[in-house]
C-alpha cells in the first residue's frame, strides 16, 4: 500500500528554490516552510541524496570491513513518530548522526551499496531498506515504508530533482507550494521540479486542482493543491 504523499515546496515567483540567490533579502521569509511541515504533519518526510548531504556530519565511511550483510531491510528502531527518509542509492551519504531533528533516518539503498556502507550505517544506528539493484524504485520505496514501519503520510521535501522524481513517478497527492515574493532570475538555476536532461521527463498529471490558499508572514502565499495522476 502507498503512503499519501505531499510535496512542499517553497519557491521565488519565478519557480526557484536556492534562497541564497533571492532580491529581495529572503531572511523574513526562513521558517516558513518548517511552520507548513508542522502543520501539515506526517510519519515520514523524505529528502535526495544533495540535501542528505547537508546535514552530514561526516565525510565518509571506513572504505573496508571483513563483515558481510544480506540484502535485507535493517531498523535500527521502529516505534518513531516521525522518519527522516533520504535517497541514497549508491551509498554515498555517510551521516555521522543517527537522526535529523529527533527523527530517526532512514536510508533507501539500492543492493549494489558496499557491505562497508552498510556497516558504516549500522555502526551509527541508521536504519536503511533496498528498493531496486542499481536504481531506485520510489514506489516500492513507499510500500516498504508503508509494510515495514506504518508510514501513512509521507511529504517529499527533497531539492527540484527528487520532487520532480516523484512527480515523475506520478507518487504525489497534494502539492504545498509556498510562493515566495522574491525572485531569482539566474538562467539554469534549480527549480521546484527539476527533470534529467535524457529521458523521459514529462508527468503523468491529468489534473491539478487549488484546494485551499493561506497568506503567510513577509508577504508569503501558501497554496495547496491536490493532483490528479494520469
């Protein structure tokens, strides 16, 4: 069974998401998005391997170990209220921490992942699960968080090239867009839902519809809309 996903996603008016490159001076606008989270609450909140990185603690893991792991989903604990879920498919994040915010993390692997990341993983009491050989397969992702640890509401928070992946993969529900009143203007600069330059890159959307709308401090507007998946 799959979770109901919700992206959130705080944007200039020009659809981009680095604050550092914002005019005017975002700095009355920071704490918006983690206020919409908190509202909208979840048991899992997921993010890509990029924005993973950023709350590393470390740089990597010991390169050997003399251990051998099955490719089997391993949880460090399974009674959370909240999982803190980050895409690494080829085991590059070594986290130094076993949580983010309170929230225990949970590592999504692909099985080509190094017995050493793994030990690394565990070592640190990071939980991780195997959802595809050599790429990720987010639905199945979702079913393992759903079977495993009873996550029911899950929200994507990742960068542009995670949400645009999940809304690729046609997984989000609603979209929480928090449309900031600034603007960007830097060609090539990341988006709310980046896609690959190869492939295919178009979503599966038959409709979106405008469910609610919320004025936020600063001049901020949060709107809510729930797709319809083709």
């Amino acid at each position: 069974m799959k979770p109901r996903v919700a992206c959130i996603v705080s944007a200039s008016l020009d659809g981009r998401i680095w604050l550092s490159r914002w005019s005017p001076d975002p700095s009355q606008l920071k704490g918006l998005f983690e206020r919409v989270h908190d509202e909208i609450g979840c048991d899992a909140w997921v993010i890509g391997r990029t924005t993973g990185r950023e709350f590393a603690r470390r740089d990597s893991y010991p390169a050997q170990t003399s251990e051998r792991f099955p490719r089997e989903h391993w949880f460090a604990t399974r009674e959370a209220k909240a999982y803190g879920v980050v895409l690494d498919a080829h085991g590059k994040v070594a986290f130094g921490r076993s949580d983010i915010g309170g929230d225990p993390i949970v590592a999504v692997l692909t099985t080509k992942v190094s017995d050493a990341h793994l030990a690394g993983l565990r070592s640190e009491g990071v939980s991780y699960i195997f959802a595809g050989e050599t790429e990720l397969d987010l639905a199945l992702a979702l079913e393992i968080l759903n079977r495993e640890l009873d996550v029911e509401r899950l929200l994507v928070e990742g960068g542009g090239t995670t949400n645009g992946s999940f809304l690729r993969a046609g997984l989000i529900d609603e979209i929480h867009l928090i449309l900031n009143p600034a603007v960007d203007g830097t060609r090539g600069a990341p988006s709310a839902f980046d896609s690959p330059d190869e492939g295919p890159n178009k979503a599966p959307l038959r409709q979106m519809t405008l469910e609610g709308s919320k004025p936020l401090d600063g001049g901020a507007l949060w709107l809510t809309y729930r797709v319809h998946n083709q």
